[in-house]
C-alpha cells in the first residue's frame, strides 16, 4: 500500500565528503540502482535530460576502462539535481540532491561555495557523510582525520545545530555515514572499522544526544581495490542511504499522524460526553470528526506498511539512536 494521492514534502540532502571521497561516483551508482528498483521503490530524476546526464555518466564508468571511466572532480560550485523516490512509480516523496566541490570543505568561510554550502545544509533533512574506504585499511591515526576531513565535516554538524533546534528526541536529525570504497577495507573486520567511525564522530553517538545515524559501507565492487581502474563495476549497498533518508521522513510524518489520531480520538470521546442535546446539534460535525479519525488510521497504516518494506532493507546497515545501537522500527 502506498500513501494515495499523497506526497511527503520534498527534502534536501547534503553529502559531506572531501575531493576523491567518491561521492559522484557514488550519486551515479545509486540513481543507476535505483533506477531498476529496490523491492518496488525507485528513483527517477524531475527532469527527463537530468536522467540523460547521470545515465550516460554511469555507462561510462561500467563500460570505461583506466583512469578516464571516473567522474573527474567538480569544477562546478554547485550542481543540485531534483529527484523523486516512489513505490510502483507513485512519487512518495521527492528530494533535491547537493553535489559540490569536495574542495569547499577546506576553503575559508568567507569563500562563495563553503557560504552555499552552509545555507545548503541549514535546509536539508538528511545529511550524508562521506569516508573514503581507502583512509581506514588499519587503524586509526592522528593523519586519517586531516585525510578524511572529520574534524571540518564535524564543524559543518556544529554550525548547523547553531543555527537550528537541536535534536528533537521524537523527530532525530537523521544522518547517514557513508563508508565509500569500502573494497578497500574489507578486510578488517566490520566491528572494527564501525568503532573507528565512531570516534571520527564521537559527538553523534553521545548518550541522549538525540542523534539518528547510519554507519553503512558502500562500494561499487568488492574487488575494485586490486584494480579499480579495470575492474568490473557492481554496486553494493549503494540504494541504502537514501532508503534511510526516506525512511526517517516516514518515521516522522507517522510519528505526526500519531499525534493527530490521539487528538481527533480525544475530542471525539469528549463531544460523546456531552449533552445529548448538543450531540444531535452537532452531529454532521461529530460525523465529519469521525471521518477525519478514519482518514488518519488510514494513513498510519499506508506509513507503516511502507517503513515496514523500507526496514527490511536497513537491516544491512548499523543503525544508532542516542549512541546505541537500535533495529529500524515501524
């Protein structure tokens, strides 16, 4: 079941990543994923010459071999790509995706491109945050904070809950790590490396901070690390972040439509209270109060069903909630 006729409000995402962290090839992984659905969700571009351009920028980099099958790094500030996520092709909900420099993560804030960025950021709903596999082949050093960008993606997170409410325990910022090029750190065990991004962002998984985090490893193919630049491209995990994303919003909108429910039920049980008299006075509003409730039930159980299908897919990712680990609910 979908939410009929109904749409969640569009979001932003931004994906926090340094220059070669993979997060254009990891756009271009996922839409082309997506494209072909995941347990009838899919994802398709607003714009029919968008879904041209990241399509052909895909099958060049399956069909490429050597250095020229990879995005070469952004010269452009800004490019904002508009998409929707649906299920049976129905738009559920539609999200407007940052990609940027990786480079703005060291200029100066007074710099053009990191004043966009913060603004970018200050509106979105989710945030990714992207680490290069490659930086966490052993363990961690004083060296993998200045390669990954930690501590600047950390004060990205600082000035958004500066300028915002901090974390709403009902409604948690949802943010995604996303663990790019994960091929070449396999080999280490994953409890391992979980730990590692834990302590390049200690602040997120702080008891009763209020933070929703995703740790999920993504790559475009376990084998890419011996030969990355003829290897044969299979995208792993790459759908799971913007199912994530999706997924909070649902958790969110459910956890609204709860509310209203315990609302409607309520003045409806106290009109039912009242005079007899006024009952049959009121009675088209007592009817249209009752249709309302029934609307709402309606819409938990569309909501549910979908994060139901959406959960499954989580179960592949770690998820934290207040610094400890938690399943994804319904």
């Amino acid at each position: 079941m979908v939410l009929n006729n109904m749409q969640l409000d569009e979001i932003k995402i931004t994906m926090l990543g340094t220059t070669g962290a993979g997060k254009t090839s990891y756009l271009l992984g996922m839409y082309a994923v997506m494209q072909t659905g995941i347990r009838g969700f899919t994802l398709a571009a607003k714009d029919m010459d968008t879904d041209l351009e990241l399509t052909q920028r895909w099958e060049k980099l399956i069909s490429l071999k050597g250095e020229d099958r990879w995005p070469t790094p952004n010269a452009a500030a800004m490019e904002y790509y508009g998409l929707d996520f649906s299920y049976g092709f129905r738009p559920l909900m539609g999200f407007q995706w940052l990609d940027y420099r990786g480079l703005a993560l060291s200029d100066r804030s007074t710099e053009q491109d990191v004043a966009d960025l913060v603004l970018y950021l200050q509106e979105s709903a989710c945030l990714f945050l992207c680490i290069s596999g490659e930086y966490l082949t052993s363990e961690l050093t004083p060296n993998t904070v200045r390669q990954i960008k930690s501590d600047r993606m950390n004060q990205f997170v600082q000035q958004y809950v500066s300028n915002n409410k901090q974390p709403n325990p009902q409604q948690p910022f949802p943010v995604a790590i996303v663990i790019t090029k994960y091929d070449l750190c396999h080999h280490r065990e994953r409890e391992e490396i979980i730990a590692d991004v834990k302590k390049l962002f200690q602040a997120l998984f702080t008891p009763n901070s209020g933070w929703l985090v995703m740790i999920c490893p993504v790559s475009l193919g376990r084998d890419l690390g011996n030969d990355p630049d003829n290897a044969n491209i299979v995208p792993v995990n790459v759908h799971l972040p913007v199912v994530f994303a999706v997924y909070s919003q649902l958790r969110a909108y459910g956890l609204r439509l709860k509310s209203d429910r315990d609302r409607q039920t309520l003045e409806i049980d106290l009109a039912r209270q009242k005079n007899p008299l006024l009952q049959i006075i009121r009675a088209n509003q007592l009817k249209e109060q009752t249709v309302q409730l029934e609307t709402t039930k309606a819409k938990m159980i569309a909501v549910e069903e979908n994060m139901k299908l959406l959960s499954q897919e989580l179960q592949q990712a770690s998820l934290y909630f207040n610094g400890s680990e938690v399943t994804a609910d319904v």
